[in-house]
C-alpha cells in the first residue's frame, strides 16, 4: 500500500497559470455545448496535444476570477484536518469508443480514460514482470504491450492528475492468458493543487473458469479545494485502470466505474 498527502497552499499569486487547479468557491457543472467540444477534441486530436486544445477552449470563458477574494484569504493555513473529503459526484459518462471514455462530474473537472501507443516488451527481457513465465503453459503468442492511462481534467483544461497500467499478455488460445504488469504510476501536476491518494496498489490476477487474465492499478485519488459552508472540501474517486485478456488473446481496457 502506498500513501501520500501533498498541500502546496502556502501563496496565492494570481499571475501563476497554475492556479486553477485549485478549486472554485461553487460548482460549475459543464454545459452540453462545452461537453460536445470536449468530446470533439478527446476524439480527434492526439493525446500528447489535447491539454493545450482543452486550455484554449475553457480558458474562453472561465477565468481565475472564479478565485474569489474569500477563498485567496483562506488558503495560506491550511492543515490536512480542516479538509473534508467528499466523493466526486459524476454527473455524466460518455463512451467515446471501447477504450476511450470521459466522465464528467458535477464540479466541472472531467477525467478521461484512453489507451497510449506504447513498444512491445519481449517477455524473456521484462524484468519488471509482476509474475515469472510459468513452464507449464507455453503460450504461442504474446500481445502488444498495452498502457491504459487516466487524466484527470480541471474546469479549466490542466491536466492535474494522471494514473496509469502498462503490461501484455501470453496466450495460446486454448489455455488461461498469462498477464505482465510492465509498469504502473501516477503522478500529479500544478505547484499550487492540493491533492491525495489512497490505498494504491498494482496487481496481476487470472480467472481459470472463464480463462481471462487482468493487470490493473488503483487508487482512491483526491484534488482541487472548493470553500463551502465555512469549511474546505476536496473531491474523491477511485481510479482503476488496465487490461483484461481473453484466451484468444482479445484485449479490453479496465474503466473504474465504466
């Protein structure tokens, strides 16, 4: 199990572009105009470009004056037992095609789930294997390596969290698949964003009655601060990815909630 809490809320400075990651003072629920452009870019431009499309096209119309002068004075004392931690309320989910989904929550952030071209890793070389070869099964085939990666998306387009799981598997159509954790990892983005993650862990695991085998990671992730009732709450959702594998050597992504 791997923990860690990270506050970075020491200075408000307006003219830092990391600042949205924060928090608004009230929900912000996403129009289904804004959704559809959202939808449209997540679609058809490339992962490594979207964050850049998605800033230029919320950044249009919300501002950091959403940071109102209530919040910027409360946030310089901080303490971990002064945050509330509220599980994200998803307000819609769209599957944009098998491996690819976003879901949509109520406080206008979005996290989308998406498979990332990777290089195949040849079994006998994978050190970083979760489990060895088993003699016994001596599969003909082995998959590409596939990597399932979730990003998770303030209302203003910054990417302020990814999670990701990358492994293959061995196959020989006749037998249960043998599955490889490659790598998995997460890692958060933006100086001032406040976040947190719970009970992470990777894992390997195989199902003999159906014959399929899994690689996924998990996490209960936590971010952004929003000043409510006189008392701060951050937002909570339990992130899972991966991939499962038939015995034909079929695979599909692993989408928490999805």
């Amino acid at each position: 199990m791997k923990k860690f809490i990270s506050f970075f809320l020491t200075v408000i400075m307006i003219s830092l572009p990391v600042i949205p990651s924060m928090a608004t003072t009230t929900t912000t629920t996403l129009s289904r105009n804004k959704k559809n452009s959202i939808e449209k870019i997540i679609t058809n431009t490339p992962y490594e470009q979207r964050e850049d499309s998605l800033k230029n096209l919320l950044n249009s119309t919300n501002k950091t004056a959403n940071i109102t002068s209530s919040l910027k004075s409360n946030t310089s004392n901080v303490n971990e037992e002064d945050i509330t931690y509220i599980e994200a309320q998803v307000d819609e989910v769209v599957d944009i095609d098998e491996d690819t989904s976003i879901v949509f929550f109520a406080s206008g952030d979005f996290l989308v789930y998406d498979t990332v071209n990777t290089v195949d890793v040849p079994v006998m070389s994978n050190m970083c294997a979760a489990n060895s070869i088993n003699a016994n099964k001596k599969a003909s085939s082995n998959t590409s390596t596939v990597k399932s990666v979730a990003s998770a998306y303030n209302v203003l387009g910054y990417v302020v969290l990814e999670v990701w799981a990358e492994g293959y598997f061995s196959y020989n159509g006749s037998s249960t698949p043998t599955p490889y954790m490659v790598d998995y990892d997460y890692a958060k983005y933006g100086v001032l964003n406040a976040w947190n993650v719970d009970n992470w862990k990777g894992s390997t695991s195989t199902n003999d009655s159906n014959k399929t085998a899994q690689f996924k990671a998990s996490g209960t992730f936590g971010w952004g601060l929003t000043w409510q009732d006189n008392h701060w709450n951050m937002q909570t959702y339990t992130i899972t990815v991966g991939y499962k594998c038939t015995k034909a050597g079929k695979t599909q992504s692993i989408k928490s909630g999805i």
